[in-house]
C-alpha cells in the first residue's frame, strides 16, 4: 500500500517558505551590519579591529544562517524528516494512530476502524 503524499510534501515546502520569509528580514539587516562594519574598519585612526567588532555579531550570525538553513531544506522538500513521517504514517490506522503492521485482522484492534493495510487482500494475495 502506499500513501499519496503529496499534500504533506507540499505542506514541508510551505514551512520552509514560512522559515525563509521570517528569516528574510533579519538576514537583510545583519547584511546591512556587517557592511557598516566593513565600512568602517577601512576608515583611517580606527583602533579597535574588525575581528575583535566581529565576535559581537557572532549569535545573531549563527541564529540567522541556521535558519536559513532549516528554511532551504525543508523548502527542498525535507529529506530525511519527510521519509520518516511517511514511513511512521504508513502503517498506523488513519482513525486512531495504532500500528497496524503484525495485524492480521480486517478491523484495527483498538478502534474497530476497517485496516487499510488488508484492504483488498485475500490469503496475502492483492485481489483487483
């Protein structure tokens, strides 16, 4: 049996476009910082250098990038995260969540719903 997932991957896309558009702004502005950092560690008599002004940006610097980071990868569909969702959803009865995977009966034990996994199949054979 498999599962049309394409309104979970388009879900994943989404969160990422959600990621990448909170993080828009604030990747703007420490562009726009360290710019004025650049800027200004050219100017002549200045005494502090542009490593020791860097360090301050460092957090900020990390906390962005991760979540672009984050934003590109689930944008790109999520990898990883989305398989094992899929794979955990797969087997798991739609109204309650049992795992229905070692279960040989035509209703899910802890419900009574009908098990998705048996659907159509006679003697472990798929019947058209």
């Amino acid at each position: 049996m498999t599962l049309d997932t394409r309104y979970f991957a388009l879900a994943v896309r989404a969160i990422g476009l959600v990621v990448l558009a909170f993080a828009a702004p604030d990747l703007a502005t420490l562009c726009v910082s360290f710019a004025s950092l650049v800027k200004q560690s050219w100017d002549p008599g200045t005494t502090w250098s542009l490593v020791d002004m860097g360090w301050s940006y460092a957090p900020p610097t990390v906390r962005v990038l991760v979540e672009v980071a984050i934003g590109i990868y689930l944008l790109r569909g999520g990898g990883a995260i989305a398989r094992y969702c899929v794979r955990v959803s797969e087997f798991s009865c739609p109204a309650c969540g049992y795992d229905l995977r070692d279960v040989q009966r035509d209703l899910c034990p802890e419900c009574g719903c009908v098990n998705v996994l048996r659907v159509g199949k006679h003697n472990g054979e798929s019947v058209s």
